[in-house]
C-alpha cells in the first residue's frame, strides 16, 4: 500500500497543466491578419464600385436634364420707316424774373397773375425817399462844383492875359491853370454822380421788358424792397410760341434736321395733334445719356398750350437697315449690354448683342444685331449664357406681339 501512495506522489513540476491552453503560433497570427485585411479591402471595393455606379447614374441623369427648355420664334420684319415718340419738356420761348434795381417800398402794382401785357408796360411803383434824397443833394454838389470851376476858368484866363506883360508871376499863373483843371474835373464827377441816381430814381419804375404773361407776382403794397435779386417782385414769360426741348436717342440723332415738320401731342388735349418745327439742336452727343438735345417750336397764339406741361414727340425717319419686332421678355439685360438670345446650330445659345429703338412696353424693336431668319429665344432664363446646349420644344412663326 505504501509502495502504491508513492507511486502516485510523484513531483509534476515542469509538465503543463492540463486546463491551459497552448499559445498561437506567429504564422497563425499573421494568417488571420492578413484574411481580416483582404475582407476590409473586399468591402470597400464594393462599397466604392457601387457609388461609382450610382455617380455615373446621376451624372448621366443630370446631363439628360441639364439642357434648359425653351421655346423659340423668328423675329417680326420691322417698318421701314422709324416711328418713334419721345417725351418733351415745353417751356415758354423767353421766360424772366422781374427784380428791383432800387431799395424802398412798393406804392403800386398794376398787373397780376395771368395779365397779357406789352412790352414797357407800367408793372409796378417803388418809393425811394432816399435815393429822392440822395438826388437833391448830388445837384447842389453840382452847382457848388460849377460855380467853383467857374471862379477857377475865370482866374486862369485872367492870369493866362497878365503873364503875357509879366504883371503877374508865371508860377501863379500856372497854379490858377491848375486850380481850372482840377474844379472842371469835380464839375464831371457831379455831373455823373447825378446821372447815376437819376437812373437809380428812374428804376422806381418797374416796367415789362417784352410782350408777355405775368405768370407769378410775389409781393404788395408796402412791402419793403431791396436791391437785388432776393426778392422778385414778377414773373414774366412770352407764350406766343412756346420751345419744346427733347432728347433724341443717338442712333436716330443723324436722321433728324433743322426745319422738319414734327407732330406734338399732348394728354390735355385728347385727340388733337400739334405741329412744331425743329429749329435747332445740341450739335452735340450727351456722354451722360447718349442723346441729342433738340429744340421745337410750336405757335401759341391761340394760347392752347401752356409751359411747364408734357408734350409727346412724333419722329417719323426712314430707316437705317433691317429693322425687327420682338418681345419685350426676350430681351436680356447683363452687365455687357442689352442681349438677345438666338438658337444656333440646332440647339445652341448664342447672346447677339442688339440696338433698341422704339419700345412700346410690350414690344421692342431692334434696330441692329438680329437678321432674317434667326431664331429668338422666348422667355429666356436668367442663367443662360454663350455657348449653352438648349431642348428646342418649338418652333414658333411669330416673336412678336402675341407670338409666344
């Protein structure tokens, strides 16, 4: 028994134990490694195929959709001749505020508004004590000044005779000579001093100074005047004919002349048309606006038409090349200038840079950068731009009023 109890006590240092598990060997470990990389890779090279495909998807959907929608028509054949109607300022053909050249207080006035008076005629009575003043005293500076020159003339000639048989000095002659000439000078300077208040009292007299309407009056009796222009006492203005200025677009300014025949309307006068003559203009392009400033006129005897008011201008000029009408809504304005979009090669945008010239509202008519046969786009959108592939989805006859 004993001999089988040691048997089994022997010592098991140095043997493994049978619970624990053997470490992995390196290759194992880098095995597994590398089968975890080549799952990763697999996945994202699937992942990427796929998005690949869906980005070649849209990309192809997006260029079917891309080309804009439009509609297309060709251009209207314009008049051969040019109508166009221009706004017009009307003012009277001479037009003048009526100051005091003289200081006091107004006694009178003897027109007002709306008074047709000729020219001369007596407007209005200034009192002026002072300048009254001023006149009676230059006189009496006169007279002294005369008498005195007088005195002078006198002893001059007296001496002048004497030194010839040397009774007197010839210094003294000379000084009595002198004395002459200088009281003769303040003899002129009295003389002018006069006339100068003698035309400051005449001025106590407001007279019209041509034929004309007095269209405003500003002041009444007693009120105190001042010389000047800081108050104006009249306003006058001659309506016998009346200027009408307007501003003529620089690409008509060559067809119109000095002494045509222009019509005029005017929106208080319904149904009525007036003729003008144009009888001068700027010679002179406007940088600012690029326009040509003209000047009609137009008899107002019968006193119809007042200034001040609106006038529309008919111009009637014959026309410099190929005109077209089209919509006001193909028109497109960039930072270049005015474009109009026309289809070329079948389904391309190009931007024709064009020239307006009459425009309605509705229609515009081009005057310069269109030619028979191209094709307007309508309603074009804001973004179009040079060069742009467009879906044609008609084909119009007709741009213009009522061709959409």
């Amino acid at each position: 028994m004993n001999q089988t109890s040691n048997s089994y006590s022997q010592p098991t240092e140095g043997l493994p134990d049978a619970h624990e598990k053997a470490p992995m060997s390196p290759r194992k470990a880098l095995f597994g490694f590398l089968v975890v990389v080549l799952l990763f890779a697999i996945l994202a090279v699937i992942g990427i195929l796929h998005r690949t495909n869906d980005a070649t998807v849209l990309a192809e959907r997006t260029n079917e959709l891309a080309p804009p929608t439009v509609k297309v028509a060709p251009p209207q054949a314009g008049a051969p001749t040019n109508t166009f109607v221009l706004p017009g300022n009307v003012t009277a053909y001479t037009d003048a505020p009526i100051y005091a050249r003289t200081q006091g207080y107004l006694k009178a006035w003897y027109f007002d508004i709306g008074a047709k008076v000729k020219k001369g005629a007596l407007l209005a009575t200034i009192e002026t004590p002072e300048v009254d003043q001023q006149l009676a005293q230059a006189e009496a500076d006169l007279a002294t000044a005369q008498a005195t020159a007088n005195n002078s003339r006198i002893q001059a000639e007296r001496y002048t005779g004497l030194v010839k048989s040397q009774a007197v000095s010839q210094q003294d002659t000379d000084s009595f000579v002198n004395q002459a000439a200088a009281t003769a000078s303040a003899v002129h300077s009295a003389q002018a001093n006069v006339q100068r208040l003698k035309e400051l009292q005449s001025f106590e007299k407001v007279y019209a100074p041509f034929d004309g309407v007095v269209t405003a009056r500003t002041v009444d009796t007693g009120v105190l005047i001042n010389q000047g222009t800081t108050t104006e006492l009249f306003h006058m203005q001659a309506l016998n004919t009346l200027r009408v200025y307007t501003n003529v677009p620089e690409f008509y300014s060559g067809a119109v002349k000095v002494g045509m025949k222009v019509p005029l309307t005017f929106a208080e006068h319904p149904g009525k048309t007036y003729t003008g003559t144009l009888v001068r203009t700027a010679d002179a392009i406007d940088p600012v606006s690029r326009t040509l400033l003209v000047e009609i006129e137009i008899d107002n005897r019968s006193g119809e038409l007042m200034p001040g008011s609106l006038a529309q201008v008919h111009f009637s000029t014959p026309s410099a090349g190929e005109t077209f009408i089209v919509s006001a809504a193909t028109i497109m304005f960039r930072a270049e200038g005015l474009r109009v979009g026309v289809l070329v090669n079948g389904n391309t945008a190009h931007l024709a840079p064009v020239v307006i010239g009459e425009d309605d509202g509705e229609t515009v008519q081009i005057v310069n950068g269109l030619k028979a046969g191209d094709l307007v786009i309508q309603d074009p959108p804001d973004s179009l731009i040079e060069g742009e592939k467009l879906t044609v989805v008609n084909r119009g006859n007709n741009s213009g009023k009522g061709g959409m």
